[in-house]
C-alpha cells in the first residue's frame, strides 16, 4: 500500500476513533475530501439504497 494510503486510512481512523458521534466522524472525514469526491460518494450511496428499496 502506499504511504500517502497508509497516512490517510491512519487519519480517518483516529478521527473516527475519536468522534463523539457519527455526524462528526463524518464532518472529520470530509474535511479531507473534495467536493467532486463528496459528490461521488453521495451518488453511490443513493444507488445503494435505491437498489436495497427494489430488493425490498
């Protein structure tokens, strides 16, 4: 892995280790994210639960 992934995974990991609740991890993580970044995962995350919906 490389070091930048290693420094990275470490980083979202003390700050989810730290937070005192979801919402925060959250805002700590997307701190370290770009909007396109954001965007991209928040699409995803939208085609999953539509998927889950179908399936339910």
């Amino acid at each position: 892995m490389a070091l930048e992934t290693v420094a990275i995974l470490r980083s979202i990991l003390y700050n989810l280790e730290i937070a005192e609740d979801l919402d925060e991890a959250k805002r700590a993580v997307r701190v370290m994210c770009s909007k396109d970044d954001i965007a991209a995962v928040e699409q995803e995350v939208l085609n999953h639960r539509k998927s889950k919906n179908k399936e339910s």
